[in-house]
C-alpha cells in the first residue's frame, strides 16, 4: 500500500514507518521539525530510516491547508496513519495555541485530505489523557470523558469527535488509538523515561512528583507498534443494528473505532525508578515535589476491546524495557 505517516521524525511515527517500510509498503512520511524538543534528535530519527527502501519524507506543517490539500491529491494514499501533534500536558499550560494549530486546524486537515481523496482507513493518535478526572480504573473506552484536565486532553478529545463526525457524514473509517505512557529507544527527551535516565547517569536529581504517588501504563514502542499495524489492518465497518440509547461513546453506526493501546498493567512510579536503577548500575536522588497542574496520579488501561479485535497482546515488561532503552541512550550519547 501507499501510506502517509504524518510525524514521522516523531518518536512513534519513526517506529511505525521502521515496522511498514520493512513490510514492503511505500511510506511518505511528513513533519514540521518543530523546536519543541532537540531537533537533532528527530533528525537522527530520519536518518536512521534512511537505509529503508521506498520511504520519502517532506517537511510540511499539519496546519498549512493549502500544502495538506496538495500533499492529498499529488500522492493519492490508500491509508493514512495520523501521529502528528503538539504533544505534553504542561507544556500546553505555557503555549496553549501552538496545540489548536496542530491538534485542531492540523487534524481537521488530515481529515480533509482523506474525505477528498478516498482513503481506505485513517488511523489516528489520541491519549490517555482523556481520561482526565476519571477515576474508576482500568480507564476503558466506554467510559464518560468529559472532564479533562489539560488543553492537550482537550484537543485529543476534540480529534475523536472530529473523527466520528467524518466517519458519519462522509463514511470515512476512522481508528482513534489512546496511547498509554510510550517509552523505549528513540523517546522523546520530555518524558519521564528519558528525563530520569539522563539525569541519573548524570548524578543529578530526578523530580518526583505528587511525592512518587503516581503509577503509569508504561508501554514499549514495540508493542505500540504492533498495536499499531494490527489496527491499521482493521477497517471499521457501519454497524446498522447500533442504537446510541444502548451503547457507550466508542461505537457507532458510522465506521468508527476507538481503543486503548497500552500493557494493561500500571507500575508505581516508584518501581519505574528502581528500575532504571537497576539497568544503570546507579542509585538515583529523588526530588520529590507535589503534583503538577494537568496530571493524574494514576493511568491503567482496559485494552481486551482491542485484543478482542486484532489479538493484541503487550510483551515487553518495564524491566526489560526499561533496559533496552538505557542501553540505547548509552550507545546513542556515548555514556
């Protein structure tokens, strides 16, 4: 197939584009390059993909319509996987418009260009931050989230109702995956993974906040991945036997899916940090702090809808992964 991979210099889109290109699919993969983050890192990422046959990539911002609606008609894609987005919850208490250019304008965008062009399936990012003042836990995709607690929740909402609405005006089958804490080699340098790491080999101290009472869904890229090319698969189909009296906010009559993407088994924060111990050989120093503006103390996800769907199963525990990705950061800087 020919697929568009927006946020391809991106640490999951930098992954998936790996799995596909490896698949034999012809990849066009697209990104800003935003600042947001070292860009040296993104730009290693691309050329890391270098050696893949048949993958192109075009620097181009979600938000610019006109180069979107080109993008769409020049390269005519069978399916799209949309990864791109102003990604981190306190950073969207300090620049809150760069998250409606890129999460709002920039879906709506992608959405665009599929409803012209006739894309077989879009497949797109959401975020467990949905889940916002949720507390009944596994968080599951038949749940209420109306409360969220961030701009960067609020938008990944928005995108899962932007979607259904396309799904049904336009019978555009849309796949929204809330992703779950991803970690693993080539991360991002703003995540906890990557932060304590560092500052660990470093002997410096790690902030820990809400006083480490916090546990998480951690996730390895490569079960993200797998989840990933398992949905992409996995057309969702018009359910006309569905009432809405009957049925929770992720079904339809419209092709429209929603799933959680994540291990289904939370780890304490605490216990994430032993374990970067553990594969660094070094004891970290703790700063603990209070909780920040925007966070939740606590993600789990309820993924048996999606195995149900694809057998998606996670395989990789945070021991293990959380070795992996030491041993890359070691390698990649040289520590």
């Amino acid at each position: 197939m020919k697929l568009l991979i927006t946020g391809m210099a991106g640490f999951i889109g930098h992954a998936v584009a790996r799995r596909l290109a490896g698949e034999g699919h012809e990849i066009v993969g697209i990104d800003n390059l935003n600042d947001y983050y070292d860009v040296s890192l993104k730009q290693a990422r691309l050329a890391d993909l270098a050696d893949c046959e048949r993958v192109q990539f075009i620097r181009l911002d979600l938000a610019d319509r006109a180069g979107m609606a080109a993008l769409f008609a020049a390269h005519r894609f069978d399916r799209v996987i949309h990864l791109a987005a102003q990604a981190g919850v306190r950073y969207s208490l300090e620049n809150p418009h760069v998250y409606a250019d890129s999460n709002l304008v920039g879906h709506l965008n992608v959405l665009e260009g599929c409803r012209h062009q006739g894309v077989e399936h879009l497949v797109y990012a959401s975020s467990s931050s949905v889940y916002g003042m949720n507390d009944r836990v596994p968080f599951a995709t038949a749940d209420a989230v109306d409360h969220p607690i961030s701009l960067y929740a609020a938008t990944k909402k928005a995108n899962e109702l932007m979607a259904h609405t396309y799904a049904h005006l336009y019978g555009l089958p849309t796949t929204g995956l809330r992703f779950f804490t991803v970690y693993g080699p080539w991360g991002r340098p703003d995540m906890a993974m990557f932060k304590f790491t560092r500052a660990v080999l470093a002997g410096e101290p790690i902030p820990v906040y809400n006083h480490g009472e916090m546990e998480r869904d951690f996730t390895y890229i490569d079960d993200i991945v797998e989840g990933v090319v398992r949905v992409l698969a996995r057309i969702p189909r018009p359910d006309p036997q569905w009432q809405a009296s009957e049925s929770g906010p992720d079904t339809s009559s419209a092709p429209y899916a929603l799933y959680n993407i994540g291990h289904g088994s939370p780890v304490s924060l605490m216990g994430f940090i032993r374990a970067v111990e553990a594969a660094t050989g070094r004891e970290a120093i703790c700063d603990f702090q209070p909780m920040q503006p925007g966070d939740v103390p606590r993600t789990w996800a309820d993924t048996q809808a999606l195995f149900d769907a694809t057998g998606y199963r996670p395989e990789v525990g945070v021991e293990e992964g959380v070795r992996r990705f030491v041993a890359w950061y070691r390698a990649y800087y040289g520590v």
